[in-house]
C-alpha cells in the first residue's frame, strides 16, 4: 500500500501535462506529368487597403517556370484575388505551356472563376473575363489552404507596400 502523497505525487505531472499535437499542414504538390501549376494569392493590408498580388508557375518537377508579384490597386483582398487570378490567366493564354491546374487559397475567388454565375458586383467584368479565360482550354481550378501556397503569398505580401512589376521567367518564354 501506497501513502496518498506518493500518489498525488507521481500523478500530478501526468494529469497536468497538456497533450502535445502535430498539425499536418498541406504543402504544395506537383501536377500531373505535361501539366503545369499557377498558385497565386492577393493580400491586402486593409478593406480596403494597398494591395499586393503574386503568382508562381511551376512544371510536374516543380521546376520554376514564372513568378510574379506587383502591387494592386486600392482594394480588399477579395478585389486582390480575382485581380491576380486574372492578371496570371492572361499571362497564361499568351504561352503555349499546356493543360494547367489553377490553385489559391480563396475559395471565393476560385467559386467565382468556376462557376456561370455569383462574385460581386464591382468585380464583374474582371470575374467575366476570367471565365471566358477559362474557357479553351480549360484549367483545373482548386482551393487550397495557404500552406500549400505559401510562395505565393509571400509574392502577394512583397507588394503590398512596394511598388513596380517583379516577374521572373525561367527559359526562353517572352514576356
């Protein structure tokens, strides 16, 4: 038999210690072979606010292809995404680089580019082009969370208080 104090004593540390937990966060993953990924965020640093936007290509290797990153106009981060979303797609159609897979981590602005229908009305041209953008060929458009898109983001955050183009385009592709 045990004294009550050299219970307590040998359970005390073990009911007060707090479980420690491992949060699997997503990280990027490359596409299909002949397939090529755009991530791209906005940031904003009010609603709204300077904003900032910024986009990474990358091949099934996950070699670099193109990033980017500018400033954005006045607006809030919604208004930063579909300006991004749009700004990479036109850049995009102007290449010949294959069927693409299209991920951000705003689920609004992805809904948006996807769907016929649904934005916000002081985004309606730019969502609409984005759509007609979208049409042939069609990229794959997908959320994801932003530790799947972290370089993207930090494109986006760069210019929000910085001002000028940055691209970066690896090979022989022209601007």
């Amino acid at each position: 038999m045990y004294p009550t104090g050299t219970i307590l004593r040998n359970w005390l540390p073990v009911v007060t210690e707090k479980k420690q937990r491992t949060k699997l966060l997503p990280r990027w993953c490359p596409p299909p072979k002949c397939w090529i990924k755009l991530n791209f965020d906005g940031s904003s640093s009010g609603n709204p606010g300077r904003a900032g936007i910024g986009g990474v290509l990358r091949d099934h290797l996950g070699n670099l292809i193109m990033h980017f990153s500018k400033p954005a106009e006045i607006c809030d981060a919604n208004e930063a995404e579909v300006s991004v979303l749009l700004f990479a797609l036109q850049w995009y159609a102007n290449h010949n680089l294959g069927p693409l897979i299209v991920e951000g981590d705003s689920s609004n602005t992805i809904a948006w580019a996807s769907n016929q229908t649904g934005g916000l009305w002081r985004m309606a041209s730019k969502i609409d082009e984005i759509r007609d953008l979208n049409s042939s060929p069609r990229p794959l458009l997908r959320h994801r969370r932003r530790s799947a898109n972290d370089w993207a983001d930090s494109l986006a955050k760069e210019r929000v208080d910085q001002d000028g183009l940055s691209i970066f385009v690896v090979g022989n592709l022209t601007l």
